[in-house]
C-alpha cells in the first residue's frame, strides 16, 4: 500500500488539474467601465461650468444680453383649430377667437418674442430714465454749490432770498429776482448793476461745471412805458436776457450752450395777483434736462418711444379696424384676395347712374 502511489515504469507522467472558474454577471467594482462613463460626464459638465464662469468674467453687459437673446427659445404656434380645419366641425363657435369661418382652414401664424432680459420694456425708455436721473443728480449739486457759494460770501449773503430754483419739464430753473431793496439792472435800462453782476459771476461759475444746455428768459412787471417812447416790456425783457447772456458769456460759458434767448414781457409773472410786484422783475436762468431726458407729462410713468406711437396709432386707426370686421364677418366668403384687382369693373358711379356728361 506504500507503494501504491509510485508511478510504474510504463505509466505516463501525471497532468496538471486547472481549474477555470466563469462568473457570469457582477463584472462591476474596479474592474467594470461603468465609472468610466460617469467620470466623463462629470468631467464634461466640470469643463461647460468652468466656460461659464469664463464667460462671465470676460465679457460685457451687452455681449452677455446678446448671448441670452440667441439662446433664448423663439416659440412659435400654429393656430389651429379654427374654422373647422382639423376634421368635420373642428371649429368651436362662428364667432370664436381666431376662428376664420371662410378662411378655408389656413388659420394664423402667432410668434411670442421673448423680453428683453433686462425686464424692462425696451433699452430706449431704461436710456432715458438713467439720463433722467443723471440729470437731476446734477442738478441737485448745483443748487447745493449755489446756495454753498452764497453763504461763503459775505457781500452775498444777503442774496440768498433773491434766488430760487424750481425743477420744471424744461430743466432745472435759476430765478434771479427782483425786490424793493435789490434791483438787477438800471430803472428801464439792459445795464446789470454791480451786485447783480456779482450774483450772475457766482451762478455761472457753478453751471459752467456741467454740459447741459442753457436757456435765459427775461421778465418784467406790469408797469407800462410812457406813451411815445420807443420801448417797452416785450424789448426790455429781451434786452435784459441778451445782457444776461452776454455776461454769462463774458464768463466762460461758450455760446454754443445756449439753446434760446427770449423775453416774455409780463406774461409769465412770479406773482399772479400782482402784476406791478417788483418780484415779477427776474432773469430765469435754466439748465434744460439733457436730449432724450426731458421730464414726462403728469401722470404718464414713462414716455411712449415713437415706434410705439406709431404702432399703436396703426393699431387704432379707423380705416384699419373696419377691415379687420369686415374679414371676420365675410359669411360668404367673397372678399377678394390681398392684392387682387377686377379687370371689367366698371367705372365709378356707373352702377348708381351718377357718371356726368363730358364738357
């Protein structure tokens, strides 16, 4: 029995046992390419969220809204359903929306154009409130200079009360008026006297810091002239506000800035009850609000832009209107068609029997 395992002399040599072992399923772990995949999905959404914050960093305000508006989906919609046009009485009601009775189903093309991505209605109205309120912000620091100046000034301090400012639609306005004690120029003349020189010299060096346009109006009270004499109000006042303009002129102001020079006598007094009140004698001086600022009417929030006006005015015009009914309401169907002309109409006023005689 001991020697039951040798190997006899013709018996060949004995083969290695290999076992195979086949796992079917479970291929997953470190071995599987599933994690392959999820790396390169996270790799490529790490790559898109890296261009992002790229883009963002290096591009501008504008650039960045011309992007969103190319990426922004432009829906469009067929109307349809109307008139019957998707099968036997596909039409709800003769008088629907959008539904053509004797359209013959071709029914309407509508396109919704996204908004600005600003969210505001349009970049000119967002333009000119900015450049509304760049305004008024400068305008406020010119009546605060003013008013710092005068104080300063001794010789001028008592002329704090003569000025007086007033936010109109035409601009900030400068009222330089007269009083029982204080008069700007001589007694029926155009001829600054020295202390109203001296209030005009401070007001110009303070709105010859800013680029609005000027406007200078002159005004008088109601007192006439004595017949006979070749002067009066409507002269005076336009003299005074040509004085006034020179002077500012005379300052440093070029004459490119000023947008008008007028005189309106005493139509426009600064006290109503009263026309002979010294006060009704001023110069108004007004930086007028910058282009495409002016301050709107009462009670409109915002200014319409042209192109509104006009679209709205073409929307609501008669004419318009009274052909879109007339389509609605075709029942036979015997409008012509956009653009069609008849070639044997006959000529007007024949089918009423109203066509003259030839003279």
């Amino acid at each position: 029995m001991a020697g039951g395992n040798k190997r006899q002399v013709n018996e060949p040599e004995p083969r290695p046992i290999i076992v195979k072992k086949i796992i079917v399923d479970g291929h997953g772990g470190h071995h599987g390419g599933a994690w392959k995949v999820a790396y390169a999905d996270f790799v490529t959404a790490m790559m898109a969220f890296f261009l992002l914050m790229w883009l963002l960093g290096a591009t501008t305000e504008q650039q960045r809204k011309g992007l969103a508006d190319y990426f922004t989906p432009t829906l469009v919609e067929m109307k349809e359903g109307s008139a019957g046009s998707n099968g036997l009485l596909g039409g709800d009601s003769m008088e629907g929306k959008e539904n053509y009775p004797t359209s013959g189903g071709q029914g309407n093309l509508s396109i919704t154009i996204p908004k600005d991505t600003t969210g505001v209605k349009d970049k000119g109205a967002q333009d000119r409130k900015q450049r509304r309120e760049k305004d008024m912000a400068q305008f406020k620091a010119v009546k605060a200079q003013i008013e710092a100046k005068l104080a300063s000034n001794p010789a001028l301090r008592k002329f704090a009360k003569n000025i007086r400012f007033t936010e109109t639609r035409e601009g900030l306005r400068i009222d330089l008026i007269d009083q029982a004690d204080f008069a700007m120029f001589g007694m029926g003349t155009d001829r600054l006297l020295p202390q109203a020189r001296a209030l005009v010299s401070e007001v110009a060096k303070v709105i010859a810091g800013v680029p609005n346009d000027v406007i200078v109006r002159g005004h008088t009270d109601g007192l006439p002239y004595t017949s006979g004499r070749s002067m009066n109000n409507w002269m005076l006042s336009s003299a005074r506000a040509e004085a006034t303009r020179k002077a500012f002129s005379d300052l440093g102001i070029p004459n490119a800035r000023f947008a008008k020079i007028e005189g309106v006598a005493d139509r426009d007094p600064y006290v109503a009850g009263d026309i002979y009140d010294p006060r009704n004698r001023r110069m108004s001086v007004i930086l007028a609000w910058s282009a495409g600022s002016a301050m709107p009417d009462e009670g409109d929030v915002e200014a319409d832009a042209p192109e509104d006006k006009a679209a709205i005015a073409a929307r609501d015009n008669p004419s318009t209107r009274l052909k879109q009914n007339i389509a609605q309401f075709d029942m036979g169907g015997t409008s012509l068609p956009s653009g069609a002309t008849v070639i044997n109409a006959q000529p007007e006023g024949m089918a009423t029997g109203k066509v003259g005689k030839k003279h």
